[in-house]
C-alpha cells in the first residue's frame, strides 16, 4: 500500500514538473530571442560580411533584440554550394552567395548570370528589386529558398598572370570560372581552358599556374590577396555581381507574418547601406591595387561584347526576360 502511495506520489510531481517544463517553455519562446545564424564564405572586412552585420543591428533594433543575427565569416561552415544545401535543407537559417550557385536551383536564374547583362548599378538594381528580379527568384522558394535581399559583389573583369587585353588572348588560356554553367560557357565561347573552382581555392590554383586567369572584381582581389598572385587587370566590365542573401523558407515560413514584414524591411534596409559600402570600396580597392603594382588596362568593351552576344541566342527560352532587363537600361 505504502508503494502504491509512493508511486502516485512521484508520478504526481512529475506531471507537475511537466506541466511547469511547458509553461516555462512556453513563456521563454515567447519572451526570449530568436537567433538567426548566417553564413558566407569573405574575411570579416569584406563589404558583404559588413552588411551582413548591418542587417544584424537594424534587425536587432526593429524587434528590441528579440530577433538576434549571428553571422559566420570565413567559410567557417563551408563553402559557398555547401552554404546553399544547409540553407534549402533547413539545416542553416541563412548565407550568403554569389547568383550563379542559384543555377542549381533554377536554370532559369542563369539569365542574370549572362556577360554584359546590366549597364550599370542603377540598371542592376532596378532589375533585381522589381517585378523581373521577383519573377527570377521566387521560384527558388519551392526549393527551399528564399531570397530576403541582394548585396552588391562587385563589377568584374578578367584577372590574370599574364597580359590578356583582346578576346583574342583569352584562346587557350587556363580560366577559373565560378560554378555556373553560364560562366562556363562563357569561358569557353571565348576559348578558354575553362575550370569552375570554389573561391578558396583560386589563390593557390594562381600561385601554382594551375590557372592563368578569373573572372573577379577589386574588392576579392584586394581582400583574398589575389594581388599577390596576378598582375593584370582588363577592365571590360563583364558582371556587376550578385550577391543574395539566402534564407531557408522553412525557417521564413515559421516566423509570424509581422516578423516577415519587419526581416525583410530590415534586409533591403541593409541592402541599400551595404551597396552604397561595396561601390566605395571598389573605388577604394582599384587605387589599392594600382599602388600595389597591378596593371591595368582599359580595353575597347565593344569588342568584348561582341565575342560574348552570342551568349543570348544559345539561350532563346530567356529571350523575353533579356528584352525586359535591356528595356529599363538608361543607356
């Protein structure tokens, strides 16, 4: 009988503890923070991680800290495919990567990818933050994916070992490309030996002759040291870059619909300070590697155009959107 006593009794103060476990649950999910951890693959000192922390501190003061963003440089959790699994696998709140990752998503994305697609960061961003940038990337949601905003990466052109100034040049060269099948088949339209590599593994791949050439812009250049490896800069202006802010859908998804409403005013908030930050350094680089001993040279860019159009009529199924981006071109 006393057993019997002694287990309703212990069976009785679990149930309490339980009950108290759930409301003390409860009550801290409701009052404490919700942390976000993002990741990119740039040193701390990169335009796009200093935006990131933006994005971090108008966040934090929008919800009175009660949404908190922890952010990952470095490529302290992977590169940047590896960033964009986690991400559509719900494994990883956000990152942080270039727009051709996204290809393996959605082809379609490639059209943003394509050489001499924008004129201009005016162009550029009317195009991404409007109805066509919408109608590229929302389809990435259905993977998993939701793009809160887009930082700037950088106006690209070709770095090298070796003098290259004319299309021409570039016949035979060993050409590192990032991942994307557009990028590939730009490389190889002009010639080029072409390897898609991770951007961590370039500085070696230079250093070693492994490669002879990138397609890169100043701010990477300057901030990974590239410099050391490559002397020459061809100013053709080949990609103003991309670079999205990824978050998993799921975890967007879970969030109320005013805490929605407040991360997305939050990321184009930092977006609008981060691309103001990246065209200044990219002013503020350029003069860094001139002084440094990088040459450069100022080519004809019709030329380079006229080597890549042929780009856009291997692609007729994005003929359309390619009409609508040169439609809002001020040129």
């Amino acid at each position: 009988m006393k057993s019997r006593k002694h287990v309703f009794m212990v069976l009785g103060i679990l149930i309490l503890v339980s009950a108290f476990s759930l409301t003390c649950f409860s009550n801290s999910s409701e009052a404490g923070t919700i942390k976000l951890r993002i990741a990119h693959e740039m040193p701390e000192n990169h335009p796009y991680h200093l935006g990131t922390l933006k994005f971090g501190e108008i966040l934090k003061e929008k919800t009175n800290g009660r949404i908190d963003v922890v952010v990952y440089p470095s490529g302290q959790l992977g590169k940047q495919k590896e960033l964009a699994e986690m991400v559509a696998a719900n494994q990883l709140d956000g990152c942080l990567v270039w727009q051709g990752i996204l290809e393996g998503y959605d082809p379609n994305v490639g059209v943003i990818c394509l050489p001499f697609i924008f004129d201009s960061w005016e162009h550029t961003w009317d195009v991404i933050d409007g109805e066509i940038g919408q109608a590229i990337l929302k389809p990435l949601e259905e993977k998993g994916i939701k793009v809160i905003t887009v930082f700037n990466n950088g106006l690209y052109n070709i770095v090298s070992r070796i003098p290259i100034k004319t299309p021409e040049d570039m016949k035979g060269v060993k050409l590192r490309v990032q991942p994307s099948a557009v990028y590939v088949e730009t490389g190889e339209m002009l010639g080029a030996v072409v390897t898609p590599m991770a951007f961590g593994e370039v500085y070696s791949a230079l250093q070693l002759g492994a490669v002879d050439a990138e397609i890169q812009g100043p701010i990477n250049v300057r901030k990974s040291k590239h410099y050391e490896v490559a002397k020459y800069t061809c100013v053709n202006n080949i990609s103003f870059l991309l670079e999205p802010i990824l978050m998993s859908a799921k975890k967007f998804n879970a969030l109320s619909e005013e805490d929605q409403k407040i991360l997305l005013e939050a990321a184009h908030e930092a977006a609008v300070w981060q691309r103001k930050n990246a065209e200044e350094a990219d002013v503020a680089d350029t003069k860094f590697l001139k002084e440094n001993g990088m040459e450069y040279y100022y080519p004809d860019i019709n030329l380079w155009k006229a080597a890549m159009m042929p780009m856009y009529d291997k692609h007729p199924e994005w003929k359309g959107t390619i009409d609508k981006i040169q439609a809002l071109s001020k040129k």
